[in-house]
C-alpha cells in the first residue's frame, strides 16, 4: 500500500509517517480490506469547508472528510483533517490536540473501510472501533 502524507497545517501535531502508515495497514487487515493508495492531508478549516460545499453539498465546517476513488473493491482514499476542529473538540473532549487527531485519522479510515455513524448505535460501534486502534497506535508508539 501507498501511503502519503501532507501537512499543511503549521499547528498540526507531529506523527512519524512509517507509523501511520503501520497504522493504515493495520486496520485494513482487521477490517479484512485492500487498499492501494492512502493520502492523509492535515489541513485547516476553510479547506474542509470547501470540499463540504464542492462535494458533499454541506455548507457547515467538520473535522475530516473521506473519499474512496478506488474501484472494484480496492481503496484508493484520500482523508482530510481539520487541525482547527480537531483543537476545538480536543478542548471540549479534554484530550490532547495530538490524540483528537489520531482519532479522526483513525474514523477518516474506517469509513474507507465501510463503517457508517449516522445512528447513534453505529456512532458507538465506531467509537470502540476507533478506541481499540487508538490502543494499538498507542502500544507500537512505545516499541519504536
């Protein structure tokens, strides 16, 4: 798998790329999925807002935004995070900048993978999902 990641963010926490894309790999595996391609970007705001408008039809701000170019069941993602929501919602949530954007890293994956959370049930499911990749993030963090 290909993995590529940009920051252009200047307040974006900093994660080592071999690591994330160990990540990435990782919850393909257990998500018993084939990626290709990978483009992670930690971006601002303004930036998330126009692919909101341009591409989803939303006119309000989130925090990551995913798109599957891939066909015939292989991903070909790309995941944008807002820095700048990831720092408000790390405030609100009480966790570390780095932290909330590990999570939306990690939620910007699994919908690659075909997870849903537009219930409130599947915003659950997702969130332990999320919570045990965090763990394991977490325990190869350790090992380097």
């Amino acid at each position: 798998m290909i993995f590529e990641y940009f920051v252009v963010h200047e307040r974006a926490p900093k994660f080592r790329q071999a690591l994330l894309s160990k990540l990435a790999s990782q919850i393909f595996k257990q998500e018993d999925c084939s990626a290709e391609k990978i483009t992670l970007v930690l971006t601002d705001d303004n930036f998330l807002l126009d692919l909101n408008r341009r591409f989803l039809h939303h006119d309000y701000k989130t925090d990551v935004i995913s798109f599957n170019l891939g066909e015939r069941g292989i991903i070909d993602g790309e995941i944008y995070v807002s820095v700048d929501r990831a720092r408000v919602q790390a405030k609100r949530y009480k966790v570390t900048t780095e932290a909330e954007v590990l999570r939306l890293i990690i939620h910007g994956i699994l919908h690659l993978t075909g997870w849903d959370d537009k219930t409130r049930s599947q915003k659950l499911r997702m969130r332990r999902r999320e919570n045990e990749y965090i763990l394991w993030f977490q325990r190869m963090s350790r090992k380097r």
